[in-house]
C-alpha cells in the first residue's frame, strides 16, 4: 500500500484554524456539550456584572492617586457606595509611590483576672501570614484611630468596642481590656543608609520611629 507523504497543513490544523474553531459557537444541531450552558440572559447579566466591578475598581483607584484631576475624582465619587461595600476603598496611592507619614499601630492591653503578667495583642502584627491579612490589620488599626478622634467616640465605640468584644472573647480569663495608639513614623532614609553602609540590619522598629503611647479606649470584660 502506498502512504502519501505527511504534509504540513494535513496531519493538523494551523493555529489559525484552531483559534476559528474554539472561538465558534457550537452548531445548535449538533450534540449539546456535557452539562447545561448558561442561558444568554444570564450571559448577559454577568457580563453586565463583570463590567461594572472592573468600572468602579479602576475609576476609585486612578482617583485617590496622588497625580488625579477633578473629573477622575467625579467618576470616583459614582461608585465610592460600592467600593466601600465590597471593603476595598484602600487605593495604592496610601502605600506608594507617596505614603502616609506616619502609620496607626494599636496595641490592646489585655489584663487577667488571675493579676498575672499582661499580655499585649499588637495590630498590625508582622508575623502574620498571609500578607493580605497584614494589610487587613492596618485597616483596623486605622479605624480604631480614626474613630477615636470622632466627637461622640465615648458613646458608640463601634470599632474599638468590637474588637474589645473579640478579644474578650479570645481569651476568657481577661478581665480588662486597655487600647493604645502610637504613631509609627516613616524611617528617616539617611539614618538606614548610613547602617546599610556599615552592614548593619536597619531597624525599622526601633523607639525612635514610634511615638509615646496614647490610651483610646478601655473596657471592661463584664461589660461587653
């Protein structure tokens, strides 16, 4: 039996060709593909969804950059509702390129109904893992600052009463819980250039960065 040469284009479809087929919709006389397909509203609905999300994501985030205008700003404000309800009103600008100055870490002071040693429960806590939580606990700590500078802090304790609450809860034996905020300044870059050229670990934990601790809040665990 003769056997024709193997050519090119005949043993297998050019990519071309490949990419025409994935790309077109199933004959709807063929055999219906395993499982059910979506129906087109539903296509539609998500698509619709999908496009939304992406919308509202970009346009909060070029308008809380520190290079914006007063339109990207406007467009912003449309869908800052919907940001806020999905909990990612935390744009890139407040890490970089031009940071905050000074950063909230809290520590809640935990004293026990046995008068032993306290125990200190810092956020954010650096051995967390995974990063994202890390980022998730200066979010908290920024809102138990933040709250504590409202007018009527002392009557809602939303934030700080809450976590009071869980910590309260975390460990049954604490009997009182103390608040406290220091303000954790940016490193001055000349001080860790000056230990990285004598080959010495920068410490960017060290007392001169912090300031002294100020209390916002205590709580009662009896109380809560």
């Amino acid at each position: 039996m003769n056997s024709e040469p193997d050519q090119p284009g005949a043993a297998r479809a050019s990519w071309l060709d490949r990419l025409k087929n994935w790309s077109r919709y199933p004959d709807p006389k063929s055999e219906p593909a395993p499982g059910h397909r979506w129906p087109s509203w539903v296509c539609w609905l998500v698509s619709a969804l999908l496009l939304f999300h992406v919308t509202a994501t970009v346009a909060c985030e070029l308008a809380d950059q520190w290079a914006t205008s007063s339109l990207t700003r406007q467009v912003g404000r449309w869908f800052w509702s919907y940001i806020v309800l999905i909990n990612q009103d935390y744009a890139h600008a407040y890490f970089a390129p031009n940071p905050e100055p000074r950063t909230p870490v809290v520590t809640a002071r935990l004293r026990f109904k046995t008068g032993g040693p306290y125990h200190d429960v810092r956020l954010p806590d650096k051995s967390t893992q995974p990063r994202i939580r890390y980022v998730r606990q200066i979010a908290m700590a920024w809102h138990l600052t933040h709250e504590s500078k409202e007018v009527d802090f002392a009557k809602h304790w939303y934030w700080a009463r809450s976590y009071a609450k869980h910590l309260c809860r975390a460990h049954p034996d604490c009997d009182r819980i103390s608040l406290l905020v220091q303000w954790h300044r940016a490193p001055n870059p000349n001080k860790l250039l000056d230990a990285i050229a004598r080959s010495a670990v920068p410490d960017y934990d060290s007392d001169d960065w912090f300031s002294p601790p100020q209390l916002i809040g205590e709580f009662a665990c009896d109380d809560l």
